[in-house]
C-alpha cells in the first residue's frame, strides 16, 4: 500500500466518522484493509428439466484468486434493534468511486437531517 491509497483510506475514514452520525442505526464505524484469496461468484448453468424445457440456474461457486487487497468497512454498536454490525467490502482499486459515493451520502444526509 502507497502513500496516496493510505491518505485516501484516512480521507474515507473522516468521511464515514461525519456519516455515522447521521445514521439511525449504527453509532460507530470502523475500516480496515483484508487480503483475500477466496471470494463467491455467481454463476448461470443452462440445463434441462425433467420435460425437457431449458432452465437456467443461478449457481454460486467459490473462486480462487490472487491475493487482493480489500477494504472492509464495519458500522458496529447499533442504536436501535437491528443486527450487531454490518460489514462492506469492496477491492482496493474502486476506493476512489467508494470515497465520491460516501461523499454524495454524506451531503445527501446532511441536507435531509432536519425532515
């Protein structure tokens, strides 16, 4: 990991700090940067039924990979009844349309806070 991607990562971090504040469910957030070598991917097989019709299936099979660099985004001590946290993950390559995407629910958040 460079520099510029350790600044983006503190630069998304400061974002999320301001964001959860808005949020009804979860009060505290927390970011961390994984490798992963494993992931899910779906998958479509075309088959026959028992009548002989086509059919297709969406099928979900684990694939191997390179080792990767993810960030994994963990919102955690939550408000109301809700699940104990929610965790996002996304590659290390689309931080910076991670970083406009939260930026956009930030301001999106702040001009509703009063309604």
């Amino acid at each position: 990991m460079n520099l510029k991607e350790t600044q983006k990562l503190i630069y998304l971090e400061r974002i999320l700090k301001l964001y959860v504040q808005f949020l009804k469910a979860y009060s505290e957030v927390n970011i961390e940067v994984i490798s992963k070598t494993e992931g899910l991917l779906l998958d479509t097989k075309k088959e026959l039924d028992r009548y002989g019709n086509p059919v297709t299936r969406n099928v979900t099979i684990a694939s191997y990979f390179d080792p990767t660099l993810f960030v994994r985004i963990t919102y955690y001590n939550p408000k109301i009844n809700i699940y104990e946290f929610q965790a996002i993950e996304f590659p290390m390559d689309d931080l910076s349309k991670r970083i406009d995407h939260y930026k956009r629910k930030l301001m999106t958040a702040f001009k509703n806070r009063h309604k």
